[in-house]
C-alpha cells in the first residue's frame, strides 16, 4: 500500500502539472522519506553534510537562502484546503514506485541530527520542489543532473543508470541456488555493504 507524508508549508506555486514549488517548514519536515531516487546514501561524515548542518543550526532563519533545496518524487501530492499542508503519496519500490528523495538525502540528515540534539529549528524553512508521477528513469536522471555539490562516483553513475541490473539478477540467482547471501556495494555509502575494496561492483564487473 502506499504511504503518505504531510509536509507543513508556508506557500506552492504549480511550476507545471507534474511539479509543485513550496517553502516548507523544517522543524516538522519528515525525516523518514525513502531515499529509492536517491543514486547515493548521506554520509554524516561528508564536508557537504557539515556544511549543512552547521549553516541550518548556526543561523536557522537564513538557511532558505543559502540552501539550494530538496528535490522529492511522489506518486500524488495533495494540498490541504487551508494551504499550510502538502500531502505527499509515495509508493514503494516493490510496488513500481522511484519515489521520496531525489536530491538533498545530506539535508534531510542535517534536519534529523538537529532535531535529536535539540536545535530551535522553528525559524528553519527550506526550498522543496516535488515531482509527480516519475517514471524510475526520469527520477534517476533529474538525480544524476541534480547531485553536483560534490562529486558522485562513477559506480553511483552506472548503478543509477541500471547499467548492474544483469550482475544483480544474475547474483539473485545464485543467492537462491546457493542459499547465501551477497553483500555488494553498487552505490557511494551504501549501507550494509562493507567497505572492503573487493566487495566493490566495479571490481566484480572487471573480474
């Protein structure tokens, strides 16, 4: 079934049918929005995530300005009948769903470490721009254009571009046949795959 997130706002404007432009709350922004568009996983490590984190809790009332924003892919977005709420319908991946965050993962991290340590984010808005009714492939490509503050790794590229998806069927079988499981990094920062080199897909693709 589909899952919906209200995003508090102050005001949208309908950039075209498929794609809604709105200034959104952050003390309240959702921080649990699936990261499938995504081409690579936040890294609270990163010097992108710091600067972000540092900006939003240093001068709250300013990070609209000096934040680029967040790119999100829903299957409906929904606007409430006071226009202070978007309602945001987002299906999953194992429904034929690409949707949630397409770029600013690092931001929406910022937003949830800020929230734990106790930060007065009230004052905190942020650009959001949501897409409705992505195809898989759109959503990766406005994600391949739209990841530029710091460079995205080749693999992310080809993963993104499903250029793996014969190494992940082919793996799949062999799961099943096998009845073992492999853990294999087909992304930057992807969680659960060890950081061991050999785990790489790029070396298994070179093998």
């Amino acid at each position: 079934m589909p899952k919906t997130w209200n995003i508090k706002i102050d005001n949208y404007f309908q950039a075209n049918p498929n794609c809604i432009i709105a200034t959104a709350h952050v003390d309240s922004f959702p921080i649990d929005l699936p990261l499938e568009p995504n081409i690579r996983e936040p890294n609270r490590k990163s010097a992108t995530y710091r600067q972000i984190f540092d900006s939003l809790t240093t001068e709250p009332a300013k990070f609209f300005s000096r934040h680029s924003g967040i790119v999100l892919s829903a299957n409906k977005a929904n606007k409430s009948k006071n226009k202070t709420e978007l309602e945001l319908e987002i299906l999953e991946a194992s429904e034929g769903g690409s949707d949630g965050i397409i770029n600013g993962a690092h931001t929406v991290l910022a937003f949830e470490q800020a929230k734990n340590y106790k930060y007065d984010l009230t004052q905190a808005r942020v650009k959001v721009t949501i897409h409705i009714g992505l195809t898989e492939e759109s959503a990766k490509d406005i994600a391949l254009a739209s990841n530029t503050t710091t460079p995205v790794d080749s693999r992310s590229k080809v993963n993104a571009r499903g250029d793996y998806k014969f190494i992940k069927q082919y793996l799949a079988q062999l799961e099943r046949a096998e009845d073992r499981k492999f853990r294999i990094a087909y992304y930057q920062n992807q969680s659960g795959a060890p950081r061991n080199a050999q785990c790489n897909v790029k070396i298994i693709r070179n093998s």
